[in-house]
C-alpha cells in the first residue's frame, strides 16, 4: 500500500514537472478555411487558431501543425501523413497546407501546438478534422445530371430581362415541375464512412432514408451558373443502415429560373432543376462502392407545384406520396430521369455558411380587418418564410400573403416589396398537416392568411383552422462576432433597427432587401462592410463575393453594380464608380479587417482591369457618371444624388481606388503597379482639388455633408487646408440644425471624417433626434428593421440596410474598439472610448480573428473606468479620457507604476499609453 502511495506521489510530482516546461499558451478554436470542421474542402485547405492565454503580453513565437487520415496516428508526431514541423513565426491565421497532395473525398484529422516568446511550447490541442471534396471533373465520374424534364436550347434566357421587357419570344412562360428525385440500394457490409457530393440547381434538399440531411437553406449558394456551380458535402455514415437503403432528393428553382408568374424583378432560365449527386461508400473491409446520378435514378413531379424566389411557393399536399425518400416505396410509376445538359460552370465546394432558419417568432397580434382574412403581427420585420399548422378538409387551400407594412385598409401591403407574392397550402385533409415552403422567402412582420381561420376563432364557413403560425427568420449562418449595449435606450434601439436589417440582408449575397429585388447592389457591401463585421464573421461570404465579381466582370474590365449580373441594368444601374469600386475596396477590408492576403492577390487582376476602364472613362482624372450619394436627403423624392454632384463621389472614389491598389500592388510585390497608381492617385487629387475645392471659402463643391467629408476622409485635402476643410463641415452641420441629409455613400463617409476629426459628439447630436428624418424618427414611426429612406418612407423597402453606417460608430467610436493604421487583422489595437452627450456606459466585444477585444466603459460620481480585453499574440494602445496620468489607476496600482503599461504621453487632452495582451481595469478619480 506504502509502495502505491509512493509511485502516485512520484507520478505527481513528474507530471508536474512535465507541464511546468510547458507554456500557458494554448491553441484554441481551431478552425479550417475559416470553419469548424468543414465538409468539402479544396485540395489545398488552410489552417488558422486563436492564440489564448491567462496571462497577459503572451505572443506566440513558433508553431507546428500534424495531419492524417488517423485521429490514432495524432499522437505520434513520427508517423503522420503531414508534419510541418517548428516554424517560427507568430502567424495564426491562413495558413496554407504544404504535405503531399490530399486525396479526394477523405477525412483528415488535424492539430497543432505553439510556442511562447520565451520558447516554451503549449500542449496539443485537441484534433479538429475536415472533408476533402471533390477537386476535379474526374473525381465526379459516374455522375450525370438529371433532371425530369429538359428546356430547349432556345428557350433558354441568360442574362435574364426586366420585367416588362418585351421579347420576340414567350421566355419563361412555364412553370418548371419541381422534381422528385430518388434511389435505393443495398448495404451488406459494415460501413466505415460515407459521404454525400450534391448539387441541385438552383437548390436542394437531400433525404436519406426518410429524413432530411442537415440544416441547409436555400443550398446551394447561388452563382453565375455558367462559371460557376457550388456543391455540398455531408457525412451520411450515421444514416446507412444495413440491408436496403434510399437516397432522395427533391430540387427547385432559386435563381436558376424565374418564369413571369406572379411577381418577378426579373426572368432568367439557366435550365429546368436538375441535380448532380455522388456518394462514396466505404467499407470495413477496405472495399468502397459508388451510388451516382444517372439514368436509373427515377423521378416525378412533387407536390411543390409552384415556386419561385420572387413570387411565393404552392404546395399541394394531396400530391404527398408517403415514403418516396425510404427503401421498399414503390416507384413504378415513376419516371427515369433524363440525362440533361450540364450547367456549364465548373462544380466548385461551397465555402461559405449555408442560410439557415436561425430565430422563430410566435405572432404578437391576431386581428381580423375584414370578413375574408386574418392578420397575424409578428412584431418584428425580418427575412423569412413561414410554418403553418393546420386541420382542414381535402382540397381546401389556405393562402398566406407576407408584407412588410399595413395598409390604411388594415390589410398586408405589399405595394413596395413586390406584388403579388404569397404561399399557398392544399389539404390532404388528414389529422393536423405542418407545412414549411423550401424554396422561396420574403421580407414581412405581418401575414394575412386567407381562406382559413385562427384557433378559437368563429369558423362558420367550415374553413381550414389554422393552429399554428409562426415565422421562420432566415439568413446566412455566418457566426456573431460582436455584441453593444449602452446607457441609452434609443441607441440601442438604432443598433436592434440596424442590426435586423443587416440580418435580413445577409444571404449567398449582401442584399439590397429581402423581397422585391433581392439582388447582390455592391455599393453597400464595402460601405456597410465595417459595420456588418463588427456583428458577424463575414470574412467567406465577402470571399465569395469576390468571386462573384471577378466572374461578372466584362472584357472591357467594368465590374457590374450587381454580382452575379443576372440581369443587366442600363446607366449608373449598370456602371457607378461608388458600386462598382467593391472590386478594390472588399479585398483590402479582407486583408484590413482578417489579415487574408490571398484575397488580394486572386482579385488584384481584376482590381487593375478595372481601374484601366476607369482610366477609360475619366476626363482629365475627373470622374462624372454614376448613381451618385443615393438616396441623400434632398428636396424631392430620394434617388439618384440632389445634394452633391456625381463627379464628387465618383472621383473620391476613383483617388480612394488607385490609393489602395498601389497598396495592395506593394503588399504583393507588384512593385510597378504600387508605382503607377500612387502617381494616379496624387494627379487625381491634384485634378479633385482645381475643379472643386474654392480657394477662398475652403469649401468643396456645393459644400454637403458629402462633398466635405470624402475628401477629408480620403486624405485629399492639402495638410494645411485640412483644419479649415473640417471646420467648414462643421459649422454647415451646425447651420443646418445638425440634419442628417447625406445619402447610401456619403453618410458613412462623414461619420468617419467626425470621429476622425474628433466630433463624436456633433456624431451624438445629429443621431439622438426623433423629429426629423432619421434613425429615431424610423423608430418613431414603428419600424423595426431599418428602412431605404431617412424619412421612413411607405412607397420605398422598409428593410435596406444601405444607411445603417452608425452601426461602425457604436463600436468604433462610442466603444472606441479600433484598428491601427498599418495593423492587419487587428494585430495592433486602439482603444479610444467616446464620452459624449448623456451616455454613462458602454459594453462592447468584437470576435476579430486574433480573439476576443473588448471595451466597457463608465462614468459615475466623477469617476471614470474602462475594463479592457486585448487577445494574446496582439498589442494595443489606449487613449484614456483625462489629461492628468497620475490620477490613472491600473488595477490597484497607479499608471506609472504599472509593469504592464509602456509610452504614457499626453495628447489633445487624453493619456495613451500602450498595452500588451490580457485583461485591464483603468480608472480615474475625476471625470475629464
């Protein structure tokens, strides 16, 4: 017994010893091409973790990454299929695999250590894992696409056309059939793994044995079919089972075709649905089979009988064949599928979050305004579709019409939002019947159901009762990323307004809205971009955007306002600079904003064919077509620019251009174009300034909100002119009872050049009103996603998150969470928290890509206090809001006598000093 007691105190003691060598640094969320354990994965995938520590200015000085095929074989470091071995370097995110080539459609399990400054390594994290895809056509052999029906060749329309467009011929008159697809097969053998490749144009959902195969919505992402064609990847190993089995699969229209029916921005017609599926079966014994669309697979018409992405979707329940997606159904009756013709883009792994439905709201509100309907309240506007619950008799049809607004008829308007869209249910007539349309969404608060009535409800007419309505948020799945709270209400009201309507815009696309066009408007994805980052992790789907660009881009290198160009629009529709600049300015932010330098180096020929069409279209470096500062608050109705003219903002945007690829043309080693277009740059200033800055006044052009603050913002304005320039904006501000009045472009912009020039109170002022048009005055009138207009306007989207830019001040300027300049992925920190107007705290986190930074602040009695969170492997720099250091605590200590705080000088009023990673408590006795 003394013997046992005395090897476990050994044991102790050894393993005590072991781990003090170790560092109190570890890898965390390890994440593979920015996801957690993705399935389909290209042939070169690439790694990235957080570093984390308890302790603070803890960086990471090495790393080292294993992989195989064997979580088993994780534990020794001697006998994986990849050992990057110690590379020293403090990079954490991005990087690229560099072992022997991967094979197709396998799972390989992955994990990595790191080391600290003083060359002391942390444990193994634990593995991670991911499933290769399919990387070339000939992985995909023995798969055909199928589909039930076929439309000829002349027929086909892409691009699509307007509605109302006339054409010689009836394109897209008819409905697609919406196929059933299925197959059985045999399993006699223990399976070791198995995984699902498919993609059903335009989207799918995939059945297994009776169930339904993960979450997706609205999957695939949708793309320029005739370049690109996304596919999923699932792991199906849990839902085989031995003895027969039945793979199912049921495909709709999406953007792949829009027919004239009901509402429709537009028509297009890639093709009928079709499908493209291969499963990879392994087994036990080291054998594998292959279950592949063909002809054998059988189909028929489901009883999705209508669907459309603009227009709604019909389900006939009565069509229901009971078991169609399990072993033993019989499908005699059914067809072979077709072997049709293939889309014509290459079949690529999709690579960013699916849509998901991610929040249900329960109605807040039944009321009946007529005889003939119901409105149900769901109290907030957002994207989505609906789940009926329903009992009724066979045949009878419940229709449910969607809007955003009431009428002064108390009925659902849809009049902006696009008419008529509806869902439409038939009854089987059985016990209670649940339905939830697949293909199709919309942007509404409220429904107004018709031809059934509510539970409780009198029902004398012996209508379908509805027991159950309720609505289905849906977005893209892209993780959160930030979270704000302050002392003032209205302000956290602004940032739920701005926030739904950034949720409900995130699809396979940034949006302009949820409904009626529901189109990829580019000007919005880098305007609103550092907004929408601060809330959520947006780094893969503004990655995919960039391909959607770069696919969209015409042989004369003019980016389209929209990507994918499913239709093409005419004028500053089709070719505005402050758009079409996306090209430039999303690559930068995905460098900026995550350190990812690839996404430069894909996009930076299409960024030179571009500014070589701008070159193309400027007039002694001066710019002059476009949309202009959309929708600014002049005296008619919003639209294209009233207050600035449009060669103000279209040639800010052109210097703003050439800047940042003479950056990004350095950060690349193209060193002839870093060149050439700093020396662009500098004449299209040189150009800006002669035709529109008034040597007397100091003013810029017509002297808006706009004009001022694009080229302070910019850096166009002489260094000795900058103080008067910015002086001049503010008094106009001022002058105008600080109004807001700039537009889409121009208000981001003027935000940044206040903050920048240290107003964020006249920030505070002009937002904190309820009166005029505005946030507040949204608020006033009940809107609960921000709106297309400042005036809240009725006739106009009532869910556009084009002017939500305040929502990059809450985090930047009123949380003081910022990125220093040359600081990539937020490597470097600033720490600037905004005292301003009646706001006595503020909480706020950001989930950067190198970990969570925080910024909580207080003002109470004369005090002020900041709490602050720097993630490991970073540095930050804090401006603390009182001019006296030695009235600065650190925790217990005073500032100066701190170990952990370096540089303390005084600025303007505030104390900065500099911070290495960790957790802090600042405070101060007196208020500045």
């Amino acid at each position: 017994m003394k013997k046992s007691i005395t090897l476990f105190i050994i044991s102790l003691v050894l393993l005590s010893c072991s781990r003090g060598d170790l560092s109190d640094l570890w890898p965390d969320d390890l994440k593979c091409n920015n996801l957690k354990n993705p399935f389909g994965t290209d042939a070169v995938p690439v790694f990235g973790w957080i570093v984390s520590s308890e302790s603070r200015g803890k960086t990471q000085s090495a790393w080292q990454v294993i992989l195989d095929k064997d979580p088993k074989n994780l534990e020794s470091e001697n006998s994986v299929l990849w050992n990057s071995g110690k590379v020293v370097s403090d990079q954490s995110s991005w990087i690229s695999y560099s072992g022997p080539s991967l094979d197709p459609a396998n799972k390989y399990f992955w994990k990595v250590r790191i080391w600290d400054g003083d060359d002391k390594s942390s444990e193994w994290s634990k593995s991670a894992s991911f499933i290769t895809g399919l990387f070339e056509e000939k992985d995909w052999s023995g798969a055909e696409w199928i589909g039930y029906e076929e439309i000829p060749d002349s027929m086909l329309l892409v691009p699509g056309i307007h509605k109302g467009t006339k054409t010689e011929e009836d394109f897209a008159t008819k409905r697609s059939t919406i196929p059933y697809f299925r197959k059985e097969f045999t399993i006699n053998k223990k399976v070791k793994e198995a995984f699902v490749f498919i993609s059903g144009l335009g989207q799918y959902e995939l059945y297994m044995n009776g169930k339904k195969i993960g979450d997706r919505f609205l999957s695939p992402g949708w793309t320029n079919y005739h370049k690109t064609c996304f596919y999923n990847t699932f792991d199906v190993t849990d839902n085989l089972r031995k003895g027969s089995n039945a793979i199912g699969a049921i495909v709709g229209n999406g953007f792949y075709n829009i027919n004239r029916e009901r509402y429709y921005k537009l028509i297009i017609t890639y093709g009928s649905p079709k499908l493209i599926a291969k499963m990879l079966i392994r087994y036990s014994d080291g054998t594998q089979e292959i279950v592949a669309t063909n002809m054998n697979w059988k189909t028929t018409p489901s009883p999705v009988t209508f669907t459309s992405i603009f227009g709604g979707e019909d389900y006939d329940a009565g069509m229901e064949q009971q078991g169609w997606d399990k072993p033993g159904f019989n499908d005699e009756s059914w067809n072979s599928s077709l072997i049709v013709k293939a889309p014509g883009g290459r079949l690529k792994a999709e690579g960013d979050y699916p849509l998901k439905v991610m929040q249900e709201f329960d109605p807040v509100n039944i009321y009946n305004p007529d005889t003939s309907a119901y409105v149900y309240d769901f109290g907030q506007n957002a994207s989505g579709i609906i789940r009926l619950s329903v009992i009724g008799k066979k045949g009878q049809e419940v229709r449910l019409w969607p809007g955003e607004l009431i009428g002064t008829d108390s009925l659902v308007a849809q009049r902006a939002s696009g008419t008529p869209y509806y869902f439409s249910y038939t009854l089987k007539g059985e016990k209670e019947e649940v339905w939830i349309p697949r293909f199709t969404y919309y942007g509404f608060r409220y429904v107004r159901a018709e031809g059934a009535v509510p539970k409780g409800k009198s029902n004398q007419g012996e209508l379908p009762v509805i027991t159950g309505l309720q609505m289905l948020h849906t977005r893209n799945s892209s993780p959160a990323s930030g979270s704000f709270k302050c002392s003032n209400e209205l302000f956290n009201s602004v940032h739920d307004l701005i926030g739904w309507a950034i949720r409900s815009n995130l699809a396979s696309v940034a949006t302009d809205c949820p409904h009626r066009e529901k189109l990829g408007w580019l000007e919005q994805t880098h305007l609103m971009g550092n907004s929408i980052k601060y809330e959520y992790d947006i780094h893969n789907l503004f990655s995919k955007m960039i391909d959607d660009m770069i696919e969209a881009q015409l042989d004369n290198g003019l980016v389209p306002d929209i990507a994918p160009e499913y239709v093409q629009f005419a004028g500053g529709f089709r070719d505005s600079p402050e758009w079409s600049s996306a090209c430039i300015i999303l690559p930068w932010d995905l460098y900026e904003w995550y350190g990812d330098i690839e996404a430069v180096k894909r996009a930076y020929p299409m960024m030179k064919r571009y500014m070589d069409y701008l070159g193309t279209m400027s007039q002694d470096n001066i710019l002059s077509h476009g949309l202009g500062d959309w929708y600014d608050l002049g005296p008619n109705h919003p639209g294209v620019a009233q207050l600035t003219p449009i060669s103000v903002t279209a040639t800010s945007i052109y210097f703003y251009d050439a800047i940042l690829v003479a950056t990004m043309a350095s950060l690349t080693g193209e060193n002839e174009g870093a060149v050439k277009y700093a020396a662009l740059a500098e004449e299209i200033r040189k150009s800006f300034n002669a035709k529109f800055l008034d040597p007397l006044t100091k003013v810029y052009s017509t002297g808006s909100q706009t004009s001022s603050s694009m080229p302070l913002f910019f850096g166009m304005v002489d260094d000795s002119l900058k103080q008067r320039v910015a002086d001049n904006l503010v008094k106009s501000i001022i002058e105008n009872k600080k109004a807001l009045t700039a537009g889409d472009v121009g208000y981001r912009y003027l935000l940044r050049a206040l903050e920048q020039e240290g107003q964020s109170q006249l920030i505070y002022e002009m937002n904190s009103k309820t009166d005029v048009p505005g946030y507040g005055y949204q608020l006033s009138k009940g809107a609960t996603a921000l709106t297309e207009s400042w005036a809240g306007l009725v006739n106009v989207s009532n869910n556009h998150m084009m002017l939500g830019h305040l929502m990059e001040w809450f985090y930047s300027g009123l949380a003081g969470i910022q990125q220093a300049t040359g600081s990539k992925g937020y490597e470097h920190i600033i720490i600037r928290p905004g005292v301003v107007g009646d706001i006595t705290w503020v909480e706020a986190y950001y989930r950067s890509i190198k970990g969570e930074i925080g910024s909580s602040w207080k003002r109470e009695n004369g005090n002020f206090s900041l709490d602050v969170i720097i993630p490991a492997n970073c540095t930050a720099t804090i401006v603390f809001p009182e001019p006296d250091p030695d009235k600065i605590l650190e925790g217990d200590s005073a500032l100066k006598a701190s170990g952990s705080v370096r540089n303390i000088h005084i600025e303007e009023g505030n104390t900065y000093f500099d911070i290495a990673s960790g957790k802090y408590n600042f405070r101060s006795e007196t208020e500045k």
